[in-house]
C-alpha cells in the first residue's frame, strides 16, 4: 500500500524547508525530496554571512542540517532521491 502525501516538496534549499516546517506545523503529512544534502546549493558555501540570527556568519552545511532538523521537529520526512521524468 502507497503512502499519500498531503504536501511533497522538491528541493531541499532554504524555500524548501521552510515549506516543510511551515506544512508539518500546520498538522499536515510533508514529505521532502532531495538529492543530495540537506540545504541544496547552500550546502556548497563555507560561511554564509548575511542570513538572519547569525551576527557572526554560519557555515551553510550546518545551516542546511539545522533546517532540515527544524522541520523534522514538526514531523517532515526527508528522503533522498533523484526526481525524473515520470514515464506513464
């Protein structure tokens, strides 16, 4: 039997999890999809200095972790896959 999704996002940058945090504190079932890491392209930067709450800079592997571990708090699910063209 299939799981249904309420909300299934692509992408796990910092849109996508704010998505999933906003969804699974609204009570709704998130599932997440990401291919590589937690934070997408931002996994990529070594200091990230102009994101809000961190005066003295972030490294964006862990602000990427953070976010992930913030929605996962709520109940998202994070799985990582390749998205392709769905063949019908």
């Amino acid at each position: 039997m299939k799981h249904i999704y309420d909300i299934i996002i692509i992408g796990g940058g910092p849109g996508g999890y704010t998505a999933a945090l906003y969804g699974a504190r609204a009570g709704l079932d998130v599932l997440l999809i990401e291919r590589l890491s937690a934070g997408g392209q931002m996994n990529l930067t070594g200091q990230i200095d102009n994101y809000p709450g961190f005066p003295e800079g972030v490294d964006g592997f862990q602000l990427g972790m953070s976010m992930q571990e913030g929605a996962e708090r709520f109940g998202a699910k994070t799985e990582y896959a390749q998205i392709g063209r769905a063949h019908v």
